[in-house]
C-alpha cells in the first residue's frame, strides 16, 4: 500500500468495527426512532454511512453501486420507513463493500491518488487521495453519531 | 513533514474548524443539557475533545497542562454543571494547545511515529505506536465532532455541514 495514506486506511477499519459494534448492540425497536422527532435514526445514519462508502469506491475507480443510495444522500427527503432497505439489506451491502475497498486500497498508485476529486475540501490537497482522508473524517463523525443514538437509547459506550 | 502524516494532519486541521465552528452553534443555555438522560452533554464532548488533544500534545513531547482530567476523561460520572469549567476557559485551553500541536505534528520523524506512545487506547485495528495514536486521536476527535453537530441538531440547532 502506498504509505501516504496508510495511516487514514487504517481509520477505516477502526471506524467499519466500531460500526458494526454499535450495529449489534441497537435495539431492532430503536433502529428508525428519531430522538425527539427531530434528528437523523439509527437506521438513516448506518445507510448514510454505507451509501458513503459506495460513493468512496466510485471516488477510486470501482463500479460498484446499490440502488437505495439516494435514499441516503446527505439532505435526502425522510421517507416512510417501507421505501427504505432493511438493516440486514444495508449491513450485507456494508460488509461487500469494505471487502473490495479494503482490497482497492492496496493497489492505489500514486498517480491513481493524484487523480482529479469530485469535489474539493478547503483545507486540503485537491486529489483523490483528498478525498480518501476527508471520507475518512466523515465517516468517523457519523460512527460517533451512531455511537450517541445507542446512548440515548440506553446502550453502553461503544468504546471504553 | 512526514509523508505517512500528511492526510492525518490535514484531518486535524478539519476538526479544528468544525470545533470551532460547531461551539458557535450551541446555544448557551443548552450546553449542560443531556437528551434522554443518557446522552453527553455538549460541555462534556468540548471538555474531552480539549482534554485529548493535551493528552496528544504531551505525548509528543510538548509541556502542556490541562486542569480538568478527571472531569472530562472517559468513562467519568456526569456532575453538575456547576463543578466544570465555563465553556470560554475550555476553548482557550484548546485553542492554545491547537497550534503547537499542529507545529509539532508537522516536524514529526518517521522514526518518532514508530515510538511507544506515553499512553494507549484500547481500540481494536489501532497500532499502539505514535503514529497510531495520532491517526486514532484525529478518529476521536471527528466522532465527537459528529456527536456535537448531533446533539446540537437535536437541541433545535442548524446543520453544522451545509
């Protein structure tokens, strides 16, 4: 692996355990609540959370695609909980995802990483290996959500 | 700078302006607040972003004191709100430790990030070496970033990512 971004690949494995911890520890009954009706679910976040992934694989050159991702999108429209895919539908496609990232990120070359972003980040480079660590924050900040929701809803502390 | 650095230090600088940023957001009067009796309080997530960073800061070798430990560690039993500081005191403890922290970041050897660090977290997939800590730390701070703009959000706040 390219050792300018080894240290941020490895922030997606400490966030993809992290999230599959606060996966296994929400309760099926507080998957879609929304903390006094007004913040984001469970469920919403760990589709945002997938759906983000897949847009980082098209970022580096893979293909791969689901069908709910505009479900997820950042602004999306709250939708009854039928359009939605089902947590398992998410997690399966969270888990063949993170395979083949985990495997693209090994075979990253430089001049793959120096590639033109979709979109730029103030503050930093503007490649794609930019937007690799910017991804990296962003999901970061979302397993901490994820992390909060299964507080509010009574759980444990994720970490510690 | 090292190159095995580079993404992780600009990874800081991000979290230092959504911090900023996302203490503007807060209303005062909310800071103590807990939703659901469970969750931090938004005081608390400053105080332990704050508290991690002097932690990051001396174990890089750089003379900082933070004086609320054991008020903002993790793990620590919520209080009230009158035993913490106010939250103006916590952001210039942040604040001044943000800058040499970053400096120091960016004058860190290869050799240096492949220490022992001073302290360990007790993370799975995190390589307790300097440069281990350094990435995880930037990893804490966005995933309590995150909390905040959550918590502020559900006090009736605005998004703090437009």
């Amino acid at each position: 692996m390219n050792p300018r971004i080894k240290l941020v690949t490895e922030l997606y494995e400490v966030s993809e355990r992290l999230a599959l911890k606060a996966l296994n520890a929400v309760k099926t009954e507080d998957l879609y609540e929304r903390p006094l009706d007004k913040a984001n679910s469970f469920h919403w976040v760990f589709g945002h959370i997938t759906a983000s992934r897949y847009g980082l694989a098209k970022y580096i050159g893979m293909t791969e695609s689901v069908p709910w991702e505009k479900l997820y999108e950042y602004g999306a429209d709250v939708h009854d909980r039928s359009a939605y895919p089902t947590i398992d539908e998410i997690k399966t496609a969270f888990l063949e995802i993170t395979k083949k990232l985990k495997a693209r990120f090994e075979t990253l070359t430089e001049k793959d990483l120096a590639g033109e972003p979709p979109f730029a980040i103030p503050g930093l480079e503007k490649s794609v290996a930019g937007i690799l660590a910017f991804m990296s924050f962003h999901e970061s900040y979302h397993v901490g959500q994820l992390a909060y929701l299964q507080r509010l809803h009574g759980g444990e502390k994720l970490v510690g | 700078m090292s190159p095995r650095l580079e993404y992780t230090v600009n990874l800081y600088r991000i979290n230092t302006g959504l911090f900023r940023r996302v203490t503007e957001l807060c209303d005062m009067k909310d800071i103590d607040h807990r939703p659901l009796k469970n969750g931090n309080s938004f005081r608390f997530l400053t105080g332990h972003i704050t508290l991690y960073r002097h932690s990051l800061a001396a174990t890089l070798g750089l003379e900082v004191k933070f004086r609320w430990t054991e008020l903002f560690d993790l793990g620590a039993r919520p209080m009230e709100p009158s035993a913490y500081p106010p939250m103006k005191d916590l952001l210039n403890a942040f604040n001044k430790v943000s800058d040499p922290m970053l400096k120091r970041l960016e004058s860190i050897t290869d050799a240096e990030l492949d220490e022992s660090p001073s302290f360990t977290v007790d993370v799975p997939d995190t390589v307790n070496t300097v440069g281990g800590i350094v990435s995880f730390g930037a990893l804490h701070e966005s995933y309590h970033i995150g909390q905040m703009a959550y918590l502020v959000r559900l006090l009736g706040g605005d998004r703090l990512i437009r």
